[in-house]
C-alpha cells in the first residue's frame, strides 16, 4: 500500500506545480487565471482575485504537506478535499453552461467539459484511496521505499502527470475527424 500512497501523492505534487507555475509564472497568467473563474460563472468578478489567491495557497499548501516530511496523511487529506472543490466547481461550470476554458494548466481554448470534472473526481478519488492507505499503514512519510518501489512509483506518476495536464490535447488526438 505505500507504493500507492507514494504514486498518488507523486501525482498529485507534479499535477499541483504544474498548475501552480501556470498560473503563477506571470501577472498576466494569475490575471487570465481570476478571469478564467469570473468566464466559468462560477465566481463574481469581484471575488475572483481573492478565490483565484486562495486556490493557488490552497494548491501550495496540499503541495507542501505532501512534501513536508510526516504530514502525508494531511496532505492528502487536503488533496481530497481540493479536487472535490475543483469537482464541484467544474460541474456547476457545466450546468451554468459556461463556455470558459478550464484554466487549471494555463490558458486553454477548450471549454469546460465533463472531461475536466472527471479529471478532478479521478484526482480526489485517487488522494481518498491513498488517504486510506495512508491512515491504515501509518504511512506518514512518503521516503523509504525500496529503490525498484521508488522507481515504479515515481514512473507511473509521471505517466498520471503527464496525461492529466495534458488531456485536452491527448482527447484531441484521439478525436475521430469530423466527416464531410
């Protein structure tokens, strides 16, 4: 079970620095990132500086409790809790009909979609799994594993990273081509 903890929390530290460097990397990009929730019709525009700075503290805090040496089992509880905000979000988003990009990962042209709410449920049901895991093993720090462990942890993380920031481009990809 610590091979679990460790990938999902792996998975979760690279998909939250990715979103935390794409909406932190300029002013420009933390101001695209506030409009982006006013565009999801999810926030008033006046609040969407205040709730955009509290979700990247949010973001950094899950990032850092997982790192932080003896906090995992709050890191990740605090995952769980994140992406079931970012799952609510979203499908009030959907339900809004909101035509706004989901900005989690930068600028996006793609609308927000049942994709992305899966996205953010698959991500809290993973961070629920590993928050079991966690609490039953004791498993407080995410160092120690075998090296192989370690190895096979941090690949199939990287795997989850990598097709989690990317999924609009990937379902692109795998889209069939309109006919004529």
């Amino acid at each position: 079970m610590r091979v679990v903890v460790a990938t999902v929390a792996l998975a979760v530290i690279g998909v939250l620095s990715v979103s935390l460097f794409s909406k932190l990397r300029s002013r420009a990009a933390f101001g695209e990132f506030a409009a982006g929730l006013v565009a999801l019709r999810v926030v008033p525009t006046r609040w969407a500086p205040l709730v955009a700075a509290l979700s990247i503290a949010a973001e950094a805090a899950v990032a850092g409790a997982l790192l932080w040496p003896g906090t995992a089992v709050a890191g990740l509880a605090g995952s769980t809790l994140l992406f079931a905000g970012f799952t609510a979000a979203l499908s009030v988003a959907i339900r809004r009909k909101a035509t706004g990009g989901c900005r989690c990962f930068g600028a996006s042209s793609t609308p927000v979609g049942r994709p992305h709410v899966v996205r953010s449920a698959l991500l809290c049901a993973a961070s629920l799994v590993a928050l079991g895991g966690a609490a039953a093993t004791s498993t407080e720090r995410l160092s120690g594993l075998p090296a192989v462990q370690l190895v096979a942890a941090l690949a199939v993380a990287g795997f989850l990273v990598v097709s989690l920031v990317w999924l609009d481009e990937l379902l692109w990809l795998f889209r069939r081509p309109a006919s004529s």
